[in-house]
C-alpha cells in the first residue's frame, strides 16, 4: 500500500448531521445537511503500467498501434479502432513536449480544488506522442496568468515527490523556467525546482498628498461596505464566512472584517490575520467593492496583492458583493 | 417510411437559482400539468415519456426518472431517461422523435428536469464550488478529474484553441456586447432566472474572470427547472392542432454527433466543434436546406459560454469561421439582423437546468415561431468534455 498525505475526503469538508429552516414568502421549509458518497478500491486494469511507471519509476509512458504506428499518450487502449482494433504496444516518450493549445486558468475552482487555484491545465503533446496528455500546469514565478501558457510553449514533466499512482504524481512548467540540466533530466522531481516564494511587497512612503488620497478612498470603502451591510443580497454572498483581513497601501492601513455581523472596517492593525491584501493605491480595492473593474482581476495583473492563494475564494465573495448591490439598484 | 412528428404542447416552469419551495417531483409535475393544458389533452392519451435529467448527483438519487413516473401519471406505460451532459434536453427531443417516427407510438412527454443548487460547499459556505465539483464527476475518470477538470475549463480549451488559429476573432468587446444584448433580450422571458438583470458591455468587460478567458457575466447561470414538450406524430398533432387552434411546429431536421474525447492527431480537433457541425449538417439534409443562411431565422442556442456560441454559429455556418464576430460587428444577431439568436436570453440568462435546458430552448422556439410568424428556428445542445457532444433539431411552421 502507497498512501498519500491525506484522507480521501478532506475533514473540514463534512459537515454535521442537522437541518434548518429557510423561509419564502412566509412559509418554511425544511434544508438537511446531507451527502452522497462511495468509497473505491479502484481497479487500474489495463492503464496500470501507465500510473505504475509515473509512480514508481518516474517514466512517462504511450502506446503505438503495430498497424499505423499512431503513439497516443496516455495508452488509453490496447487495440487501436481507426486499424479494425490492431494491437498497440507499450513505450516509452520523452519528458519534454509542447502544449498543443492556450491553457485555460482556472481561478475559480471546485470545493475540491480550491487550494489548488490559480492552476492551468492543459494538453501537452510529448516527444514522440501524437495525442495529447492533459496535465496541470503552473509556472514557478508566481501567481498564474494568461501568456505564459500560450500554443507551442514548450513544458517538462515534473514528478512529485509523494506519488500514488495518479495524475496528481505529476505537473507541468516552462522549460523557459528551468536550466538546461533540469530540462534533460529525466524524472526531475518537485523538490529540484526553484519556486518564488510570495513575498509581501514593502507599502512606499506616503506624501501628504498620498495621505490624503488614502484617507478619501477608505471614506468611501466605508461607506460601501455599510451599504453591503444593508443589502439582504450582498449578506447573503458572505453568510456563514469568517475572515479577517489586513489591508495595507500606502498612507496607512485597517482591518477588513467579515463575520457573523456582516463586513465592517476596523482602523486597527491586526496581530493574525487571516491573510493580508496590499496594494500601493488604495483606490484599487475602493474600485473593486465600487463595482467598476474586478478585485479578482486586480489580483491577477498584480496591482493587489494577496498572502494565500486559496483566499481567492474571499475574493471572489468580496467581487460577488459590489456586484449584488449593483444589481439591487437596478431592481 | 418514418412519420411526420411535431410539438403540440409545451410549457416551462420558471427558473430559478434556487428552488426551497419545491422538489423536482413537483418541478417535473408542474412542467407536465403545464404542457398538457398547452396542448389540451389528458396525461392519459399521453403514450410513452421521455426524461432529460442530466446528472445523477443533483437529483441525489440513481435512476431519479423513476420516482417521477408515476406521479406524471405515466405508470405502467414506456418511460425512459437521456443523459448526455449538457445535450441532454436536445438528445432526449431527438429519442422521442425516433420512437414517433417510427410508429412506436401516436404521442410522447419529453420532460426535462434538473434541481442543482441543493449541493453545497460547506468549506466556502456556498453552492457554485460544489455544483460544478458535482458537475466535475463527468470528466474522464482516470486522467482528468483527478486534475482538476472542469465543464468550464474543457470548454475555455476549445475556445482558446479557436482563438489560437483567429486570433483577431472572439474580441473581448464583442463576447461582452453579445451578454449585453443577451441580457437585454431575457426581459421579455418572464421564466427566466435573470429576466431583470440587464447588464452593459463595460460591466460584462470588467466582470471577474473566473476561467481564462471567461468572465463571470460571459456564463451560463446554474438554475433549477422543468421544461415540458407534448410530440405527436402526423394524424395526432393535426387532430390536435384542430382543437387547441394552435398550428404544429413539426420536427423536419434531427442530427447528433460526438466527438472523441482525447486530443491529437486523428482524435479531437481541438480548434473546433466538429459536432456543432456534423450534428447542423445532418439536422440540414434531412429538413432539405440547402443553405441554411437563407433558411435559418431563429437560433435557440446552448451558449453555455458566450465565446461558444459565436464558435457555434461558425459551425453551423451561419457566420465564416474566423468571422464570427460579424454577428455583432456586421449586424447579423443584433435586432433586426438576420438572426434572431437566444431570444429567451439563452441559458446564460434564462438559466441553464442542465436536463431541462435545451427543451426550454425549443419551447422558446417555438413560441416566437408562432408569434413572429417565421418559418424556421435551429435549436441545439451541446455537452461533455471539450464540447464532445452535440444534438441538433429543425423546427418548422
């Protein structure tokens, strides 16, 4: 048995027994807590020296058909249909390879990989392979974002260090990011990587006319955020999340706070923040909670800066706001 | 020879983000009842039904057609469920049409039905993480869920890979004005999910992206709903279209088509929807249109992604490959343009209930064929990964 670091269903997803009532239009009805689930010991079959070679010998595998000579990666048959199902046999290609498209970037992710996002995922063709095999893909500088994973970019397989025989085991990144050693190695692992650390970057110092830019845009924060607090849509966008989020930019800095009570601003300096937002121009997030461009986007081209990845899920709930007291007024 | 098939009833109950108040019994119930009256017969004279329900995890129960059966009062007669991801509502029209056409029987209940937003995300204290997790489950299982795969992010593919081959085609300005005019279009749809909120190209522009290159208002929207169609073969339908006084909106062109699901040589082109057009081409020849910009007047589109539809378009050859955005640019879908394209607001406004979508689409069909007086609507589902699925049907008055 190979087992990995964690369970199979994450704790903190499972939530308790219980139910509660929602009401409509003066009646009540009944919400349960509830779930689906199924356990597997999930057979492999044919695909197993696929995942077996990726886990326990860091070799990417494909087949080819003895008839046309077709390499598909991954060797997701054993007889090919286009040659009236001729057999294929099992070889190995190259760890390096081009992607056959633009990736996708997923920001917004599923319960099960919000973690994960910002990730990439796209279609690599390695050396040797006529299809494509679809991977994860990140770059080692940073935040993900469109033009670094563009058609024909050229990506090296890297295993992870824990591996159980799934696709997981493995990830791509530019060879542009790599050294020439890195990029020949075969079965180059996570660990021989150089990752950019996130780094909070230093807040200038303030002019007095920066000051007093800072203090004009946090009047009006406050004054948005007490008209979420108003708006029965807007509370709903935040129900049940809990954060407490430093903000810095330069001429000062507060705590963001989102609770039970709603969101409110705290002009006090926080000692454990959930995680911390910087920006040189306070105006960026004023922008965003005002509805006129995207907090996310401006998370995304840099001009505001956040500790945890992960917090795009509070992001996104902060974008969500501005745009549900947008659509009230419109109501 | 196959018999002539029309719609003689259809209804759809509204959508909404969220149903507390109801089940998809009652949801399923509620469209039947409705598309019964529109056609003015009893659920007894009903023959045979079809279901549209996409996704076994929303319904929270296998075979979820089952329990519903009976209290459509459909017991002890034909009953069979489509799934066919976001095809599901086309590919379930298509099914019962062959039954009639063949003379299985004389009518048929085509019910799509989905309830989504019961999953939710006790970790982010919201629903969309876990419907498009639950959504999430449809991708290949041994190479692809594991990696985070995604109907939005196998869609952003496709659309990257076009963009990748034109690259002065899908401009940003003219994906966000298609969601403005969209938005503008849903008002009149009082079932629409978002039938008020009209919405700007500059805030569709500087909405969220939530998928490269898709932006929050540039989506379909998960809803929960019923749509209902009554079929009829030839006799039938003009029996009863003598009794409601309600002309037949026939069935004259079907075509499907799936794609394979891996990418590369001899597999998925992946710069294309080739069963968009396979799936057009069919529905084409058999309604004999030779070309269907002469033919076509009303498009009901699966515009699961704005970018999409206008590839979609391409495809079925309404507007050249590479050019689509002449369907804003040269005025082709903007009112008064050649196309009347979505007029329910497509499922990025109306809403998008996975199984009960494109039915709704071809009651929208329908209705602005019998109200505007046209001739000719298109309508279309498209599903599974990297747009691998498509069903496509003619409706003619």
């Amino acid at each position: 048995m190979k087992t990995g670091t964690g369970k199979v269903i994450p704790y903190e997803y499972i939530p308790d027994e219980g139910s509660e009532i929602e009401t409509v239009d003066g009646r009540q009805y009944l919400i349960a807590n509830d779930a689906m689930y199924t356990f597997f010991k999930r057979t492999k079959g044919e695909l197993s020296p696929f995942f077996l070679a990726l886990r326990d010998e860091k070799r990417l595998l494909g087949c080819k058909c003895v008839e046309c000579g077709l390499v598909r990666v991954p060797p997701f048959l054993t007889h090919c249909p286009d040659c009236n199902f001729a057999s294929t046999k099992l070889l190995e290609v190259e760890q390096v390879g081009i992607l056959n498209s633009t990736a996708p970037i997923t920001y917004f992710a599923t319960s099960l990989f919000q973690h994960m996002a910002p990730y990439g995922r796209g279609r690599v063709i390695f050396r040797g392979a006529d299809t494509a095999l679809s991977v994860n893909l990140y770059t080692t500088t940073g935040i993900l974002v469109p033009g670094i994973l563009n058609k024909g970019t050229e990506v090296k397989l890297i295993f992870r260090t824990n591996r159980i025989g799934e696709m997981t085991d493995v990830f791509c990144v530019p060879t542009s990011e790599l050294s020439r050693d890195q990029v020949e190695k075969r079965g180059l692992e996570e660990s021989e990587i150089d990752w950019e650390s996130p780094v909070e970057p230093n807040v200038l110092d303030a002019s007095a006319e920066d000051t007093s830019v800072y203090r004009e845009a946090l009047k009006e924060i406050k004054s948005i955020v007490e008209e979420m607090n108003r708006n029965d849509r807007a509370r709903k966008d935040i129900a049940g999340w809990r954060r407490d989020i430093a903000v810095k930019a330069r001429g000062g800095q507060f705590a963001l706070i989102i609770d039970e009570r709603g969101i409110r601003i705290e002009e006090k300096e926080l000692s454990a923040p959930d995680f911390i937002m910087v920006s040189q121009d306070l105006r960026v997030l004023l922008d965003g909670l005002a509805y006129r461009g995207a907090i996310t986007d401006s998370v995304i081209n840099k001009r505001l800066w956040i500790s945890k990845n992960p917090e795009f899920t509070t992001i996104f709930k902060l974008d969500r706001m501005a745009r549900s007291v947008a659509r009230s007024k419109k109501d | 020879m196959s018999k002539r098939v029309g719609i003689i009833g259809a209804a759809v109950t509204p959508f909404k983000g969220r149903w507390q108040e109801k089940t998809y019994y009652e949801l399923a119930q509620w469209a039947t009842r409705e598309a019964c009256k529109d056609a003015q017969v009893s659920i007894h004279d009903v023959e045979s039904a079809f279901y549209g329900i996409y996704n076994d995890i929303f319904e929270r129960t296998c075979i979820p057609e089952h329990a519903i059966h009976g209290l459509l009062g459909m017991q002890n007669k034909f009953g069979t469920r489509i799934s066919t991801g976001g095809a599901t509502g086309a590919y379930t029209m298509s099914a019962a049409h062959a039954y009639l056409a063949a003379g299985r029987f004389k009518t048929a209940l085509v019910l799509g039905v989905e309830k989504a937003t019961d999953c939710f995300d006790f970790a982010s204290m919201s629903a969309t993480p876990e419907v498009i997790k639950t959504i999430g489950w449809s991708g290949d299982s041994f190479f692809e869920q594991p990696i985070g795969w995604t109907a939005s992010d196998s869609y952003a593919e496709v659309v990257l890979a076009y963009m990748d081959e034109h690259p002065g085609d899908l401009k940003p300005e003219t994906t966000a004005e298609i969601s403005a005019q969209l938005s503008r279009q849903v008002r009149t749809n009082p079932y629409a999910q978002r039938q008020f909120d009209q919405v700007t190209r500059e805030e569709v522009m500087n909405s969220r992206l939530v998928v490269y290159p898709f932006r929050e208002l540039e989506i379909c929207v998960y809803s929960e709903g019923a749509a209902a169609l009554i079929l009829a073969e030839e006799e039938t339908a003009l029996a009863i279209s003598r009794n409601t006084g309600k002309p037949v909106v026939w069935i004259t062109g079907l075509g499907e088509a799936n794609e394979h699901s891996f990418v590369g040589k001899n597999h998925k082109i992946m710069s294309r929807i080739m069963s968009d057009y396979y799936a057009s081409r069919r529905a084409y020849e058999m309604a004999g249109i030779k070309d269907p910009t002469q033919s076509i007047q009303i498009v009901e589109l699966h515009d699961a992604f704005v970018h999409q539809l206008e590839i979609s378009m391409a495809e079925f050859g309404l507007v050249p490959p590479g050019r689509a955005d002449a369907l804003i640019d040269e005025g082709l879908m903007t009112p008064g343009g050649k196309y009347l394209v979505n007029p329910c607001g497509g499922l990025i406004y109306c809403g998008h209930a996975v199984g009960a979508s494109n039915v709704m689409s071809a009651w929208s069909a329908r209705n602005e064929l019998l109200a505007r007086g046209l001739h000719t609507a298109l309508v279309h589902g498209t599903g599974s990964t990297i747009a691998q699925y498509t069903a496509c049907l003619i409706l003619e008055c």
